[in-house]
C-alpha cells in the first residue's frame, strides 16, 4: 500500500507515538490495524481515528499519573511516624 503523506495524518500519528513512547511506524500501523478493523479506508476516517487513539493515550496516562501522585502521597511518612522501626 501507497504510504499517506497528508500533513496533519502524520502529526496525529506522531503525538500518538510520542504519548505511548513508540515509533512513528508502529504508531500508524496501529492506525491502520484499528481502520482496517473498523471497515475504514479513507484518509478523513483514519484521521478521526489516530485522534481518538491519541484521546485515549493521552487519559491513561493522566490517569497514570495521577495514581502516581496518589501512591506517593500514601507513602509519605507522618511526623509522628518518621522514627518507628519495626524490628524482628
């Protein structure tokens, strides 16, 4: 298959990959796989689908990081905590 050299289809995939810490390639082809899936073959369909991929990536990893935040505030020691030591 011909490669897609639309503009604004290679930015989308581009932020899509960067979000999920893959490469271009990988990226589109996820596109493409989730497209083809879908019965989608044209250009403005797969761009509404690397959009919404992107949407998606993009919420898991604030999700990501807020579940982080949260397990460091739980690890937080107390001040009346700091000096036990639980000993065998």
């Amino acid at each position: 298959m011909p490669t897609i050299e639309d503009h604004n289809y290679l930015k989308i995939c581009a932020q899509l990959a960067s979000s999920l810490s893959i490469s271009l390639s990988s990226a589109k082809r996820q596109v493409e796989l989730t497209a083809n899936r879908k019965g989608k073959k044209d250009l403005q369909s797969r761009k509404i689908i690397a959009e919404e991929l992107l949407a998606k990536a993009l919420s898991e990893a604030n999700d990501k990081n807020n579940a982080a935040n949260q397990l460091d505030q739980l690890l937080e020691a107390l001040a009346s905590e700091e000096n036990f030591m639980v000993e065998d």
